[in-house]
C-alpha cells in the first residue's frame, strides 16, 4: 500500500507540472493609453491616432485579431507578433464623412496572453459641427391657428459657407429670415408661417437652406433642411 501511495503521488506531481507546461507563455501588452480623446478641426476627412504599448511580458506575444464597432474606424498592427520589452503602435484611422458631434469609436484587440488576452482601446472625438439649427423640425396641430415659429440657423465661423436663402417648397408657406449683424452670412434667424388648412388635413413641407455658389469652393452643397409639419 505505501509503494502504491509513492507511485499515486509521483504520477500526481508529473501530472500538475505537465499541466503549468502546456499553459499558454505568460506575456503581456501595456498600453500607455487606452483611452484617446480628440478634436477635430472643421474640414479633417480623416484622421489617424496611435495607440503606443509595450510587451512587459517575459515571453513574445502574438496578436491574434483586431476589429472595431464601426466600418467607419480601420486599425490595423505593425506587425502581430512583439519580444519582450518590445515597444510597439496600433494607428487607428477613423473616416469622418457627414459625421458631427461627439463619436466614440471602440477598438477590440485580442492577444496569445493566458490571463489579459481582451484590451477594448476607445477614440473619443469631438467633430464640429459645420451647419447647426436649432430645430431639424418644426409642429403645429390641426385646427389651431398657424401662429409663426423661428428656427435659428449657426454656421461654423471656420466655414467658407455663406447663406443666400431659406426657401420653403410650398408657395404658400411663408418664410422669413434675417441674417444677423457683422455675421458675413453666418448666423440668421427664420420665421416660418404654414397656411391654412381644413381641421382634418395633415401638411408636411420642406424649408431649404441656400448658400451662396462661390462660398462653396468647388464643392457640393450641403442639404441642409428643416422639416414643418400640421397634424
């Protein structure tokens, strides 16, 4: 029975050692940031931010997989496998197109490293906004008097955009609007009055801002519009 008992113990020992051997190498990425917040200057298309890390593992580590939440965001490694102490960077290149505000952009990396294999890396950017109104939409209900409403239109003052009109799409909605003072086209007023119509009737019409063709320079220009319904 002791001879049994030595032999039970010695396979148990060779068995756990086995065990530590065939865990995956103890490496580790350090970011020395995994939050990046930016801002944007008016007119960027796109921009790229490197997330900087290094390997303070005592073992090469291997990336196995980067994606993001956004087809809009790209990022993509060096290169996949980093020695120990080795530095490395992860560009992350995000595409703006019609983009404003604030938009916050994830990044998921997966690794060969048993314990901290996940790192979520997060692009925080703040996009300015080019055309801003105060309301996308305007609302009256049926069967109350057609008493105006303004809506106020703000152009960014890095913007080469100058407003020439607000126009509606009916003729017989009444617009009015003002461009405010030492503004150079940039910031006005509008006044909006719908007609009048049956207590059953719902209208929908469209107000549609204008700019001046030589501010555009070269380019197309922006839809812009605000919307009034009766209903």
């Amino acid at each position: 029975m002791k001879t049994v008992y030595h032999q039970n113990r010695k396979s148990l020992l060779f068995s756990v050692f086995g065990f530590f051997l065939s865990l995956p190498l103890l490496a580790s990425l350090e970011f020395e940031e995994e939050r990046k917040v930016v801002e944007l200057e008016l007119g960027v298309e796109s921009i790229t931010v490197d997330f900087s890390f290094r390997n303070t593992g005592e073992e090469a580590v291997r990336i196995l997989n980067l994606s993001s939440d956004c087809g809009c965001t790209a990022a993509m490694p060096e290169k996949r496998v980093f020695e120990p102490e080795e530095e490395g960077v992860i560009p992350v290149t995000f595409t703006v197109g019609n983009r404003s505000g604030t938009r916050v952009q994830r990044i998921f990396l997966q690794t060969d490293h048993v314990e901290t294999n996940r790192h979520t890396l997060q692009l925080e950017l703040q996009i300015p906004v080019e055309i801003e109104l105060s309301h996308r939409v305007l609302q009256w209900r049926k069967g109350e008097a057609r008493t105006p409403q303004n809506f106020r239109i703000d152009i960014h003052p890095e913007s080469p955009l100058q407003l020439k009109d607000v126009v509606a799409n009916r003729e017989d909605v009444e617009v009015q609007w003002e461009a405010e003072e030492d503004s150079e086209g940039r910031r006005a007023q509008v006044r909006v009055t719908p007609p009048e119509t049956e207590a059953e009737e719902n209208l929908r019409f469209r107000i549609d801002l204008v700019f001046d063709p030589e501010s555009l320079e070269d380019r197309s220009a922006p839809r812009v519009v605000v919307f009034g319904l009766v209903r």
